[in-house]
C-alpha cells in the first residue's frame, strides 16, 4: 500500500491549534527519529475550521525555520499547499496534532485535526489525527510517542484505502492499551446560550454541554472512558450503503 | 420514523450561499404549501465554510422579514440557532441549497449546504442538502420543484436514521429521472497556483481543476453525467467498519 519517493521518508506534521502549540512541538520532536520532519500549520488557532478550504482569497506561506511553515488559512489549506506547493516530494504519512483535547464520536466531522489528516488522506497520502483527551495536565509527550509508533507502523505497512486513523489518547498515568473503535454519538444537553449585550441587545452564544454518548462498548467514547487509547478508522466515503437499498423503492 | 410537533410542519431552509440568493427564495417558494417555512441563513456567503460551529465569539440573529433570520455565522450555526433558539418548536425537515453549484462526490466534505443538512439530521431531524449542478443559466425553480417531492416525502415516510440525503440536479431541460447513488471520487490535476504580488513577494492562491471522475456507473457523478438526479444517502457514522476488522490484527 505503500509508495516511497526517493531519500528519506517525509512526514508532514499539520495541526489545528496553530504552529505555537505544544501539541505540534511534542509531535514534530518525537517524530524526527523515522524521517524529514516538515511542519505546515495554520499561523493561529483555526479549531473548529472543520474541513474548509480558503477559496476566496489568496494564502500567504511563511518559512519560520528550517522545514518549518505558517499558511494564514486552515488545517485543509496547510495540508493542500504543503503537498502541491512548499516539500520538496511527496510525504509518505501526514500526521496532524497532537490537538488539545478529544475528538470523539461526531467531532469528527468538526475537527481541523481530523481535517487535516482527512486531506492527506483524500491526496492518496496515509494519515492520522492525533488528540490528547484530557482538560488539564496535558501530557503531550506520552502521546506523542503513542503517535511515533502508529506513524512507524503505517510507514511500514500502510493503511486500508481511502481510510484515516483518528487516534484519541487518554492521559499518561491511565492507559490500559489500545482499541480499534468506531465512531461514537453523543447525547447533548443545552447547546444555545441566549444573552444580552451591554447595550441591551441580545447575542447567542454556542455552548453545549454533553449529557452522556451512547453507540455501545465498542465505540471510541467506551474505550476512552476505560482508560484505552481508541483508533478509528475514518472513510473517505460518507455513503451509506445500506439507506440505498431502502431508498431505491422510492418513486420519483 | 416521524415525530409530529403541534400545529402544521416547521420546515427549516438554510443554505451557504447566505439569504440573498435566488437558491434559497426559489426553495422556500416551492416549499411554502407543506408547512410553515422558517428560513434562518448565513448574512452573506460562506461556501466551503464546511462543518464548522462558531465557538470563540457571539453570534448576531437578525429579523429580517416573516419566518426570515439571518445570522452572522455558518451554516450550521444558523441550524443549531434556529433549532435551539429561533424557531417556535421543532423542525419537522431541514432543507438545504439550492446550491449555486453542484456538490458531489467530497463535496460533501466540504460543503455549507450538506454540513447544514447534516447538523439537521445530528439533531435527529430529517435532512436533505439540495444543489444545482449548473454553471450557468441556474435554473432554481425546477429543482425547486423537485426538492418539494422529495420533501413531501420525508415529511410523511421520514429518512434512514442518522442519514441526510445529498441530492444533485442536473440542469431541468436534461433530467432523465432520478437515481440512489453512492458518493463518487475526482481525480484532481494542478490545485495550487504559485504567483507573485505586485511587491514581488510570493502568495498561493487554491484552484483545483477536475481531470476525471471514478467510483464507476452507480456514483452520483455517473448519475449526473448522463442527465439524472443523484439522491446519494450520506451517513453521520464516518467509521471504515471493515477497517476494523483488519486493524484488530495491529498489536500495540
């Protein structure tokens, strides 16, 4: 499943917290061992930039050090520009984070970091999303040698087909191993917050407060709230094929 | 599969494209005879804002008309707002577009109008993302037309759980009939044009010209390529389950 260019393996490091997060740094170091690592981030935070593309205007590329790049736009335009514009060949994985923080169950369809390894993934190129679930205490360097691994294995042997691997990672003194999940579902609570201004105009602000996840034992949530790391293999195809069997009944 | 609130059907129309556009008044026309239309959308455009949610900042609603907001976000803002906030009970379907352009294939990754469908059917209200695959002489009210059958529909037989439908017109005078399709792939050739502004200093601007599709004679470009609609059924599950089956194999 591999290709290989020549010289050294590449390794495009992406993110969504920006270039100056530590998640990016702990990545980039623990990554150095098993090729060139290059890093084209987003110049500042573009969390929840979902999986847009910056089509309207121009984007500026910044070298900041040696293999080492800002793009003012989004997690997707990073991984587009590095691959068709500023390596020197093709990377043979692309692995975005580590982010601060999960992306579980329908995160998934939100997450600059998901993103970003879903842009490799649709370029032909094998990738994985690398996050730390955790809200304080992040130990970025434990997870990034979870991410070391995986990335080594994947070099090696590759990944399924038009598929990427969102690795969610739980902090360093709890891990109990490593699942295969699919992806969760949560149960929200109230997710709009009404407010009003200081000139007595309301504003509305987006919140969200889960309530509980469900999707079963074999979800990423199940395994996370046990302590394992949770690898989802996430399709480039979102079709789904059993709803076309149902639907051919229908008229039109 | 269908949950009745009190009163006629809310019917919720958003779309990317922002409220000015002719996509949106031609839908909310047509869709006018099923149920108290309510019509929340970007205050201006936001194609390929893709999934994301406004977190970091408040968001303005404004009335602009009966049933009519806008809203200074994306698209799924203006869903999860009207949802949770704006409308007077729950939406019976969430209807999308009509986009100014097709959206096929990982389209549906990027694009406004299917994450504003998708954030519907997340909040467990049947969905359809509703696009024009034209580039010029957009001819909304016939695909209008047809989004109302098909709204019809889903307000009587409801959808497959967890699962939008991505539908593609093709331009009125070439409809053959409509097809349930699977979600195709592009072949891209050059996406990224490197040029030089008038200072002299380099900047990149995304392009991506299409060289070919693949996928085979049931995806939604087939469908589209020879004159039918494409309803393709794109699911919230992004798991690659029969990658599963083969990462178990992975020791860590």
């Amino acid at each position: 499943m591999k290709k290989r260019g020549k010289g050294k393996d590449i390794i495009l490091v992406s993110n969504d917290d920006g270039i100056r997060s530590e998640g990016i740094k702990a990545l980039r170091a623990a990554l150095e061992s098993l090729g060139e690592v290059y890093v084209v981030a987003p110049d500042r935070e573009r969390s929840a930039a979902s999986h847009s593309l910056t089509l309207h205007r121009p984007l500026r590329v910044e070298k900041i050090g040696p293999r080492e790049y800002t793009v003012d736009g989004t997690p997707t335009d990073c991984i587009t520009l590095a691959v068709n514009g500023i390596l020197p060949r093709r990377p043979s994985i692309v692995v975005a984070g580590i982010n601060k923080g999960g992306n579980l169950g329908e995160d998934i369809s939100y997450s600059g970091t998901v993103s970003a390894a879903m842009e490799g993934t649709l370029l032909g190129i094998p990738a994985i999303a690398v996050s730390l679930v955790s809200r304080k205490n992040f130990d970025f360097k434990s997870a990034a040698r979870f991410a070391r691994k995986l990335a080594k294995r994947i070099l090696a042997k590759g990944l399924p087909k038009d598929t990427l691997l969102n690795v969610n990672i739980p902090q360093a003194k709890k891990i109990k191993g490593a699942r295969i999940t699919r992806q969760g579902k949560r149960v929200f609570g109230d997710v709009v917050f009404e407010k009003v201004d200081p000139r007595g105009k309301k504003y509305y602000w987006i919140g969200g407060n889960m309530l509980r996840w469900e999707g079963g034992e074999d979800t990423d949530f199940a395994a996370i709230s046990r302590g394992y790391i949770s690898i989802t293999p996430v399709h480039l195809d979102h079709t789904n094929y059993s709803a076309i069997s149902e639907l051919q009944y229908w008229k039109f």
